[in-house]
C-alpha cells in the first residue's frame, strides 16, 4: 500500500481506493509485460530514427524548422516511427489494464465486500478509471519526455517552443486514444461476467477497426463509386462520404490528429479543392492553426471515451451486486 | 422488547413475477444475536442486501440504527459491518494489508489504520497469519479474517450471511463462539443467516424461520416448536423387545383393543414389537396404566417431541422439494 505524506488529515476514500488501483495496476505482470514492450519497440523506433535521421534534411524543406518533431514520425522502413507503435500498442494497452476491472472484483467475491464499505458505489468505477488513467498518463508522458531527451542529447539540436508544445498535445491526445479503449474495455467487463470474454470481445472490437474496418469501408467505396462523368460536387460529396466512415474507426481519428500535430505542413485533413490550395504558401500551420484542424477529430475521441464510460457507470450503477 | 435497532416493515422484493421476500415485518433488539433461518433460496440474502441498501426493495421500509437504508445507504454502511457469503479478498495482499485497506475506507489514516488492524486481528486469533497473502488462507482463516473486516470500523450491528459455509464442525463452533463472544464483549447486534439449524440455535437468541419469501414465525427454538406444532397430532410409541414373541396370545390382542379404544387414538400400528400410536392429545399416562395392569412388560414408552429436526425436514427440505416439483 503506497503511503502518504499526511498523517493526521483522513484521508478521502475515493484517494485510498485510487492509490490501491494504481499499485495493484503497476504490480500486476501484465502491465509489467505491456511495460517492457512498449519500451523496447520505442528504442528501437528510436534508434531507426536517429540513424536515418541526417538523410531527411533537405534543403527547402517547409517542415525544416520543426527538424525536431521528426523523432515521432521518422522511418527508414524496417523499423515503424514512436507515432505508429502508438497507434497500435495503445489499443492493446487500453485493453489490457482495463478488461478485468469490474468481472475480476465480482470474481474474487471482492465486490460486495467493497460495496458493504461507507462509500457511494460510483467511487469504485470512477476510481477504476482514474488509476488506469494515471498510469496510462504517467507512462506516455514519460515515454515522450524520454525520447525528447534523447533526441536532444544525440542529434543536439533543442526543440522550439511550438515543437515542445506540440509534442505536449501529441502526447495528451496518446492519453485520450487509449482512454478510449480503456473504457471500453472497462464498459465490457460490466457486462460480461468473466473477464476472459470481455478481453476477447475487446479484441475482436480492436481487430474488427484495425484490420477489417479499411476493407469494408473499402468495399462500399467501390460500390458507390461515382462514374468518370460525375460533377466536382458529387465526387467530392463521395469522398466526403468514404472519409465520414473511416472516421468511425478511433484509431483513424488518431491518426489525422496525430499527423497534423505532429506534420505542421498538413493544412487539412478533408479532402481539398483547387481553388482552396491555390496561392496558399508551403509553409507550416501554426500551433494554434493544427489545433483548430484536430479539433473535431480530438472532439469525437473525447465523445466516444465519455460515451463508453457513460455506458459503464450507468450498467454498474444499476447492477445487483450478489455475491459471487 | 429493547431498543430496537433493524426495524423491518413491510419489506418486499419482486424480480418480475417472482416475489423474493413477501412483506416481511421483523424488528431486531440492541444487542441481540439473531439467526435468519431457511433452505436455499428463501430469500435470506436478498433481505440482507435491502438491510445494507445494496438492493432497492419493491415496497416496504427498512430502518438499521434510525437511517433508512434505501435513503441513506453510506450511513447504515457506517454502523453496520456485513460478512458475505463467500467474501473474498485481494488474493496479492496479506491479510494485514486488506485490513488496512478497509479501515482507510472507513476513514481511518494510515497509523491508525495499522494499529486497528493489528488489534482487530489479534481478537480473531490471526496474528500469526498477519503477513500471509491471503490466497493462501484456508477456509477457516478467511471466515477470521471476514470477521476482523468486519470488526474493525466498531459496528453497532454486524450482518453474516452464511458464515458457517463450507467449514468443518469444529471451525463452524469456533466462527460461532467467536462471533457471540465478541458481540458479548461489545454489545454488538448480530444478525446471521443460515440454513444449518443446529449451529444456530446454539448461538442465537431468537431465530425467525424464513421459508419462500415469508418469515413464518420467530422466537427462541423451544416455543417455536411449541408453536408450530400445536396441532399437530401426538405420536406415542409403546412397547418391549419380548412383544414380537407373544404376538399370537391373548394378552396381546386384549391389550391391542384397550389401546385402539382410548379416547384419542385416531390410527394404531404395530411394528417389530412396538405400538405406534397417532393420538389427538398426550396419553402416555393412561397407556402406562393399560399396560401395567395387564402385566404384560414394557420397557419403551417415548411420545415424539417435536424439535429441530422435525422443524427441519417440514420446512426446510420438504421447502426443497415443493420448489423442485
């Protein structure tokens, strides 16, 4: 049990039962195994980036002044950048710390006697949520401050301002991704009593938006293809269309966010017309700009975290808790 | 009746068209050691859960210490400690470390925490087990440790359900001299279901017998016998082990009709040397006389009481047959 500094003040339960979740969290081996890969791919990530790091400069390039942001997005090719590992061990992560959490408490016979305890039943939920979260946070923040330092202390140039906060932003948006999943994972294990269906069910959701999803949105995509003859509006209303459903998918609504973060040349993330792109300058976006372009796509993982949670809270909130 | 502490009034619970508890009215005194008797699915438990506030009754009303456990669940959590069936801890953690934990919840900081769990676990005899982990308790030990869970946020009232379940005789008598040792010490309610009659009606002072929903009768075990079986008829059995041999004579056929025409005797049988006899009211005095005056001998004259194994097998298992039917 982690201890706290304040001896005399009673301590608020919701607290207790967070530091409990977090320890049980990061003493469990699974996070631990999570843990070691993440580390690992992320060296290595790194390492491919710093090699193949010097041929990416070139002259003239609008992104050279955010020499720095390459770090996270850099490949050479036989290794994937810090930022796709994230896309797809996040999800795997979410999953992993947040599959068991109610069904296990059910399971060990733990949750009555949580429930019997002066608290209102929501804090055990809410908790649940909280202390993944906080690991989740820690880890990603750390990860990323870790690779910064690196970064700095081998390619020895230091980030600007907007680089740093970008990187922030980044790192904030990595958070909500997998809090996503997390919830989710966290809505299935309300439902399903054992804990090895909801990390099933979760991964088949994951598996179903990683591999499948692009196939089916694929399919209809050539079904409703317009004809060579179709107007301008018409294309763009279908492409319009094809991007909409691709965007169910969170991870791609990471992906845009995270690209236009992280890309600042990327001036729009939907389809763009001509006159749009004509006179504008080669330069990056500002800070403030990228933001306002990932705004609907932050917006829409933030809902669908609230949703999944919102979901869970009320499935366990009516719950009949029985002994086992 | 002393000051009451559980008042229940009207209680009732419905799953769809199943009624779980049937407007049950029970009121439990401070300091009383109550047992919660009935088979399998009376709905002992659910009455427990709508005590604590963890199920919302249909209809009816439940007051533990003066707060009303569907509008105030926290403040009835507070007084009152529940053991449930089947608790279960956080397998990783010493016994000593979940008790800190439950103490935390209950307000407690982290020094005062530690000292109450290590006073409570020297009250249940667990002080040797204090740093094992406590998946590695035995059945016994878990019910201990239950007991300490329960113990340390000093409850006014303490609720087990089915804490007897699956130990052997002498822990059942250890868990339950325990439980009434303590609730003597400090004068804490006790309120315990069970469906093991025998146990209970050692430890308890009152028992209410719950069967489908509906408490049928409450009160320590001998009047509620008296009770529950006042109309029932009178079963006396007479006879000796030399009444299979003499069968055939004529003192047996006279004493066959004597005893068939005592007024009362509403059925008489015969087997392997004794009479059975189902009579309205008690007539052992006169079936002594009977037989003594016709000299022949006897040496086995018992009327049937009616205890807890009659109470038993007509509730309780003819409870479970009724349902399987």
């Amino acid at each position: 049990m982690t201890q706290t500094k304040h001896k005399r003040t009673k301590p608020n339960p919701f607290n207790v039962i967070v530091q409990k979740e977090i320890s049980d969290q990061v003493r469990s081996w699974r996070f631990i195994i999570m843990l070691a890969i993440i580390v690992l791919t992320c060296a290595g990530s790194m390492y491919t980036t710093l090699i193949s790091i010097a041929d990416s400069v070139k002259p003239n390039d609008p992104e050279g002044s955010f020499f720095f942001l390459k770090l996270f997005t850099l490949s050479d090719g036989t290794m994937p950048s810090f930022l796709v590992f994230i896309t797809f061990l996040g999800p795997v992560l979410g999953i992993c710390m947040g599959f068991d959490a109610i069904n296990s408490e059910i399971n060990r016979g733990t949750l009555s006697f949580m429930l019997s305890q002066p608290i209102p039943r929501d804090y055990l939920i809410n908790a649940k949520f909280t202390g993944a979260f906080i690991v989740i946070s820690v880890l990603f923040f750390s990860l990323g401050f870790l690779m910064m330092g690196l970064g700095l202390v081998i390619i020895g140039i230091p980030p600007t301002v907007e680089e740093f906060f970008r990187v922030i932003f980044f790192l904030l948006l990595a958070c909500v991704y997998v809090a996503f999943w997390l919830n989710l994972s966290i809505l299935l294990s309300v439902q399903c009593r054992q804990a090895a269906t909801s990390a099933l069910a979760a991964i088949a959701v994951w598996l179903f938006f990683s591999v499948f999803y692009n196939m089916l949105v694929n399919l209809i995509a050539k079904g409703m293809a317009p004809s060579e003859m179709a107007s301008s509006h018409q294309i763009i209303n279908y492409q319009r269309f094809i991007l909409d459903l691709l965007r169910v998918d969170p991870a791609h609504l990471f992906n845009e966010a995270t690209t236009a973060l992280l890309i600042p040349s990327v001036r729009s993330i939907g389809p763009l017309t001509m006159e749009q792109v004509y006179g504008s300058l080669p330069s990056p976006l500002p800070l403030g700009q990228s933001l306002m372009v990932v705004w609907p796509q932050l917006t829409g993982l933030i809902a669908a975290t609230v949703i999944c949670f919102a979901l869970s809270y009320v499935l366990f909130m009516k719950r009949e808790i029985r002994s086992r | 009746m002393k000051e009451p502490i559980i008042e229940i009034v009207g209680l009732t619970k419905k799953y769809g068209n199943f009624t779980a508890v049937d407007h049950l009215n029970l009121t439990i005194g401070k300091g009383e050691v109550f047992g919660l008797l009935g088979p399998n699915g009376a709905g002992k438990s659910t009455t427990i859960l709508m005590l604590l506030g963890l199920s919302e009754p249909t209809e009816g009303n439940v007051t533990v210490c003066g707060y009303n456990s569907e509008s105030q669940p926290i403040e009835v959590k507070k007084v009152a400690g529940y053991l449930p069936e089947n608790v279960g801890f956080y397998e990783d953690r010493s016994g000593l470390d979940n008790l800190i934990y439950t103490a935390k919840l209950n307000g407690l900081n982290n020094r005062e925490a530690e000292d109450k769990a290590l006073d409570v676990l020297g009250r249940v005899g667990m002080t040797g087990e204090a740093q094992k982990l406590t998946g590695k308790y035995s059945r016994g030990m878990r019910q201990r440790l239950g007991l300490a869970n329960v113990l340390i946020k000093n409850p006014q009232v303490i609720i087990l359900d089915e804490p007897t379940l699956g130990l052997d005789p002498s822990g059942i008598q250890e868990l339950l001299d325990l439980i009434v040792q303590l609730s003597r010490e400090d004068r804490i309610t006790v309120l315990f279901s069970s469906h093991h009659l025998h146990q209970v009606q050692r430890v308890c002072d009152r028992v209410g017998l719950f069967v489908k929903g509906k408490l049928l009768d409450e009160g320590d075990i001998q009047s509620l016998s008296k009770r529950l079986f006042a109309d029932k008829p009178v079963i006396v059995t007479a006879g000796s082990d030399a009444f299979e041999e003499k069968k055939e004579t004529e003192a047996f056929f006279k004493i066959e009709n004597q005893l068939r025409k005592i007024n009362g005797v509403n059925n008489m049988q015969f087997k392997e040397g004794k009479f059975i006899l189902t009579c309205s009211h008690d007539i052992t005095a006169e079936i002594a006389s009977l037989f003594i005056a016709s000299g022949l001998p006897l040496n086995h004259l018992v009327r049937k009481e009616y205890g807890l194994d009659d109470i038993y097998n007509l509730y309780f298992e003819g409870g479970e047959k009724n349902d399987s039917n």
